[in-house]
C-alpha cells in the first residue's frame, strides 16, 4: 500500500513539475523602448521585426514610449506617416506622454489615433518592468 501510494504520489509530482516547466517555456516576450526622439522610432521599429520574426509565437508585446519636446512632432502627418505603417507591420503599439503633450502644448486630437496617452511615460515604463517586459532607455 505504501509502495503504491510513493508511486502515485511521484508520478502525480513528475507531472505537476513537467507542467510548470513547459509553462515557463513557452512565456511570451514582452518588451518596451522609452525615447525622446522620432528619429529613433525607425530602427526601434526595424529591431521589433526582427525581434517579431524571431521571437515567432513568442513574441508577445512591443510598446515604444514617447516623452519629451519631440512629441509636438508627432502632429506632423507627413513625418509620421511612414513611422505609423511600420509599426503597424512590426506589432509595435506607440505611447505616448500625457504630460509631455500638455507641457508643450500638445492636443491629444491633433497626434495620430493609433498612439497610446498615457499619464507619465516613466511610471508607466516601470509599470512594466514589474511586469517582466523587457526594457530599454535610449
């Protein structure tokens, strides 16, 4: 009886600890660029393509903040027209500063539809750090 209960008992652990290891495998990706300039979001963009065709099934996230005195660019149309298709193709979701914005005078309407507001860049940064998301300051 004892025999059987130790036989049971392990494969019933061995199970238990094969599924949380396949479950640790297989977490998704997450990661996130904080800049301040516009010029930077093409190769942010170009590495998260890469990462995207990389990662395959993997790749969960991709989040480029913006804050600073670059952000009254992006009510430029023209400038940011590219930069939005790329990201677009590349999965990458765009933040923004609310702060930054109303600091240099910035209406939500006038930035492209396809941005995130979000009340501070770097609480929200760190936000997601506690998350796990991997991060990069530029």
């Amino acid at each position: 009886m004892k025999a059987t209960f130790l036989k049971t008992s392990l494969i019933v652990l061995t199970l238990i600890f094969s599924g949380t290891v396949n479950a640790q495998e297989n977490k998704a990706n997450d990661y996130a660029v904080l800049t301040t300039k516009i010029q930077q979001l093409k190769p942010i963009t170009l590495a998260a393509a890469s990462l995207l065709k990389e990662d395959g099934n993997l790749f969960g996230s991709f989040e480029t903040i913006i804050y600073g005195k670059e952000v009254v660019s992006l009510t430029d149309k023209k400038l940011m027209k590219s930069y939005l298709m790329e990201a677009k193709k590349a999965n990458v979701t765009l933040v923004v500063c609310k702060m930054a914005l109303d600091h240099y005078n910035v209406s939500v309407k006038d930035i492209p539809k396809e941005f995130k507001v979000v009340p501070n860049a770097f609480t929200y940064y760190l936000q997601l750090q506690k998350k796990g998301v991997m991060g990069l300051s530029l």
